[in-house]
C-alpha cells in the first residue's frame, strides 16, 4: 500500500518540496509555494521536458509568451464565451461545487465536459443533494474560469484582460512569426513552458488542481492533405501502450495493451496521436516512472473540448484514481482559423511542394502539467524502507534534487572538515550539493535519503592519505571507492545512467 494524496503533502511540506501559499496567513486554496527541494526538482522536470522536447529535436522550436495578452486573443479562441465549468450552488447554505466532479463521485461516471442539461437531469434523478447541509442545488449555472485583470491606470471594462488559463494561444497568435523566423517546413511543432491560470471552483488533490499552475505543452502542426503521415511513427512501432478507446468504454471492457504499429492497423487512432501517447509515456518512462501505472484513455463524445475531434488522455493511477495527465488533442485548424477570422491577418502557410497556401491542422496538441508529473515522480519515488527505517525518495538520478551530500566522518576534525569543505566547493559548481555535519553518518545517510540525495560522499582518516573518498548509493546502500580527481566525472557518469558498481571497487 502507497501513500495518499494527503500524506504526501505533508512530506512534501515536511521535507520543503512544497507548502500551502503563504501559510502564515492561512493559505489560499489552489495555491502552492515551492520549497527549497521542490523548486529543484521542478526546474529539472522542466529542463528535461524541453531537452526531449525542443533541443533534441529537430522540428521544434520554443517560444516564451506573455501571460497577459490582448484579450481578444481569448474571444477568438472561444474561451470568453465558452471556458466554463458547471457549478452547483446549495440554496441555503451556499456551498459551490463543481457538478461534474459531485456527479463523478456519486454515479462513478466520467462527467467532465457534459453540458449543464445533461448533468441537471443526473443530479436530479440522482437526487444528489449538498453534503454539508443536505439541501437541494440551484440550476447548475456556467461559471467561467478565467482570472480577469484590468491593465493600466483606468478600470473601465475597455480595460479588461486575462491571465492566460493555457500556454496554447500565443503559439497560434505568433503562428507566422515562429515559422518564418525560424524557417520551419510542416510538419513542426511550437513549444513552451510556462504558468497557467484557472479559476477552479474547488481546488483539490494537493498540487493535481490548482488554481496556479505550469504547463508544457506543443503545438504540432501537420499539412491538412498529409495528416496522416508521421514520419517518426516508426521508431515507436513495437512500444506497447495500455490502450482504453471509446467502445471499449461503452462495453466496460479493461484497457488492453497493444503495440503502436497493432493499435495504427486497427485504425484505434492516427499515427500521429499514437506517437505523441507513445512518445510521452517515454519520457515519463526515463525518468524513472512505472511503465505499467500508464494508460491511454479515448474521450467520450460528449466530454471533448470545443474544439477537438478527437482527444486522448495519457493517465497514471494516482493513489486517488485513475487522473488525467495530459490530454492530446486533435484541434484541426480551429485555432488557426479562429485567429484568422478575428485578427483578419493571414496566418497560412505557403507549401513549396504543391504551390499552395494551406492552413495547417494541428495533429496533436501535447500539454502536460508540470504539478502532475511533480506528482507522478513524488509517488514513483516514495518507498518507506521497513529495513533502513527510513523513506528512501528513489528519484531518477537526473531529478533528484541534491546529487550528492558530502559529509566529514567526524564534524570535529579539523583536518576532514577542511578536506570534506574542499570537495565541497570543487563539486558544486557542477552539481546541486549538500554539506552535512551535524549527527551520525547514519543520520545523515537517512536524512538525506528521504529527499532523494542521490550520493552519499564521507570524507574519512584515509582521504587524507589516499585522496579518495567513500560514495554511497543511495538505492542500494552500496559503496564505492573513488579518487577525488575522479569525483566529478564519476558523479555525471551516474547521472546519465551508468551502474554504481561499474564506477569503482565495491566495499
Ligand atoms: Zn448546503
């Protein structure tokens, strides 16, 4: 049995990952502040994501766009009108939920995305009524979850603008610029990193809903008479995905795993949005995660967004259920049209090949949370270890927050002191270190385990003669002996995966 959602947000403000915002007045729900570990181990999720995602690749590039934007950007993607969630409001005591989140948990049904009818009629031939005073809901009623703003000194509705509830806009609206400037042939993607803003009417699952959160995401675009060809499909044809599709829903059939190329012959979904699934449960993949914890889950017609024709969820089992951690969609050329129509600029694309101008489809829309994937690594990572009677925190090496800790053997020695401080300063300039000296080395080692260090570095009597020093594993408690000249070297040699063992004489 893991830990749940709730304990794991108390080791994580325990340990300093991550706190309630600004606590000392009480929080603020749906808000997180990031501790001294945890605004490491997000910076490293990130810097990972755009090394596979941008640097690595050769069709796309990134971008950094601004979180408020001229606000007819959101009319002309339609979040004005319709970013909205259904909420319920208990006519005497006031309470407000989310009526698709209540009829989820009551029915045990997948409700997000119904429209206000269909989840009225549910409601009240349910008879759900408010858990806290037992009285009947008003009308669900639309509730838009953009954060509105005024900009500059008047406060008139002229004035009005949005903090951005997605990174994606700004990737369409820069859609000419990005791909002239950069020269990019179809098909390419646009990528970014950055913070999102959604007014969720009930937070909930520590950092899974926030109001505050950071998203990843891309934006791929493909020519609309080519969309079926992806030319990377190839390299994935053989990697299974746990597969859940539209009818197999409706039958209540378990999800089955299958290979890319089996799921692309059985026309379960297009090349391209396989490839993106499979692409992104690899990345999960590498860093550490449990492959099997994945599937990939089809949208029901009726919980699509707006704008997608098809959409499928890459999900991982939370301890409080099967969550959504992206959702790739196909969005077509509605976004691009949209900005065309309302901008009145012309945003197509000009293809060498047949002479033509063409709006590109976007084939799938990659946009993962950093907060979940902080979640799914925090989880994968979290083993209460009954033998060492302590949490080891089994991060990937790439993301632990401290790679090594280096400690004296005895913290008043003056000669280990000042030869652990010199490996000290030598070591971090290239790597996340910790110096350590107060308890036992035992302490130390477990101290140190519970927040994923990865290495353990112990300064000892025979350094001072042999300039080597003892590293511990933190997985298996193996050491290994090294010369300090070699420290550096060995230490990135086991961050890009090389074994313990291989690195030096076990002892
Ligand atoms: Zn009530």
């Amino acid at each position: 049995m893991g830990i749940t959602i709730d304990d794991m947000s108390v080791f994580c403000k325990r340990k300093g990952f991550v706190y309630p915002n600004s606590e000392v007045y009480g929080g603020m729900s749906g808000f997180f502040d990031y501790g001294p570990l945890g605004v490491e181990l997000k910076n490293s999720i990130k810097a990972e994501w755009w090394k596979t995602h941008v640097t690595q690749r050769d069709d796309i590039v990134g971008i950094d766009g601004s979180i408020i934007t001229n606000p007819k950007v959101w009319v002309a993607s339609g979040h004005v009108e319709s970013f909205t969630d259904v909420m319920l409001k208990c006519s005497k005591c006031g309470n407000s939920v989310r009526a698709d989140h209540l009829v989820e948990e009551k029915l045990k049904i997948h409700a997000e995305g119904l429209s206000p009818q269909k989840l009225h009629e549910l409601i009240e031939k349910n008879k759900i009524k408010c858990e806290k005073c037992k009285s009947e809901f008003d009308k669900p009623k639309n509730f838009n979850m953009m954060f509105s703003t005024t900009v500059g000194p008047s406060s008139d509705e002229k004035s009005v603008s949005y903090l951005r509830p997605e990174t994606a806009q700004l990737m369409f609206a820069n859609f000419k610029l990005v791909q002239e400037n950069a020269r990019m042939k179809l098909p390419f993607g646009i990528a970014q990193v950055g913070k999102a803003f959604r007014n969720e009417i009930s937070p909930r699952d520590f950092l899974f809903r926030c109001r505050e959160f950071e998203q990843m995401e891309i934006e791929y675009f493909v020519n609309p008479e080519k969309g079926e060809d992806c030319p990377y499909v190839e390299e994935f044809s053989a990697y299974e995905l746990n597969v859940l599709s539209e009818p197999m829903q409706e039958k209540k059939e378990k999800p089955k795993k299958m290979a890319v190329n089996e799921i692309i012959a059985k026309k379960i979904m297009l090349p391209w949005h396989a490839y993106w699934l499979a692409f992104e449960q690899k990345w999960f993949e590498g860093l550490g995660a449990d492959k099997e914890k994945f599937r990939v889950r089809q949208h029901m017609k009726d919980e699509r967004s707006h704008y997608a024709t098809d959409t499928w969820d890459l999900e991982y089992s939370f301890p409080f259920g099967w969550k959504e951690l992206q959702g790739i969609s196909n969005r077509g050329d509605f976004d691009l049209k949209q900005h065309i129509k309302v901008s009145g600029k012309d945003l197509s694309y000009y293809d060498e090949g047949s002479k033509k101008k063409v709006i590109p489809n976007v084939v799938a829309e990659p946009s993962l949370g950093v907060e979940r994937s902080f979640l799914v690594f925090m989880f994968n990572a979290y083993e209460d270890d009954k033998k060492r009677g302590n949490i080891v925190l089994k991060l990937h090496p790439k993301l632990a927050p401290v790679k090594v800790a280096v400690f004296p053997l005895l913290s008043n020695k003056d000669e280990l002191v000042k030869k652990a401080r010199e490996v000290y300063d030598s070591l971090k300039k290239c790597y996340q270190c910790a110096y350590d000296t107060s308890g036992s080395i035992g302490r130390r080692y477990a101290r140190n385990d519970e927040i994923g260090t990865l290495l353990g570095c112990t300064i000892d009597f025979d350094s001072l003669k042999d300039e080597s020093v003892t590293l511990r594993d933190r997985d298996s408690t193996k050491q290994i002996r090294v010369k300090i000249e070699d420290l550096k070297c060995v230490v990135g040699k086991l961050i890009k995966g090389e074994k313990f063992e291989s690195l030096g004489k076990l002892i």
